[in-house]
C-alpha cells in the first residue's frame, strides 16, 4: 500500500535556517528516504535527522495504489 509523507524539512543553524514541508509518496520509510536523498536540495549530513522526520511524519494511505512513488511538493524557505 502507498502512503503519502506529509515530512518537515529543516537544515539548522548553522549551515543555514532553512525550513519547508515535503509531501512524498512511498510504499515504506525507507523507499521514503530513497527518493529524498535523490532530492537537489537534501543535505546528506542530516541523514539521521531526516530518517527520524519521515518516521514521525503524518501519513496518508492512498486509496489508488497505483500512485507512481515521487517527491510530490516541496515548499522549502
């Protein structure tokens, strides 16, 4: 079953103070995180931080499981 991610993205001070939402649908956390850390503006040193975000998130289960897994929106600051 596919599930849509609802994950706050961060990177703290003081590497920047930079924030936002990404939306993404995966089968799991870790397909999750895959696809994350394939995206332009992932910082790799807050892999653990980011691991512990996707498995908070809110999640959605989709009706249609045939939703193609992607990044689907980033509102990033």
């Amino acid at each position: 079953m596919k599930t849509i991610y609802l994950i706050d993205y961060w990177v703290p001070f003081p590497s920047s103070e930079y924030g936002g939402m990404i939306s993404v649908i995966a089968k799991d956390d870790k397909e999750c995180f895959d696809l994350l850390s394939e995206f332009p503006n992932f910082d790799e040193s807050y892999d653990d931080r980011m691991m512990g975000n996707i498995v908070k998130a809110p999640k959605f289960a989709l009706a249609n499981d045939d939703e193609e897994s992607r990044i689907v929106d980033a509102f990033l600051t």
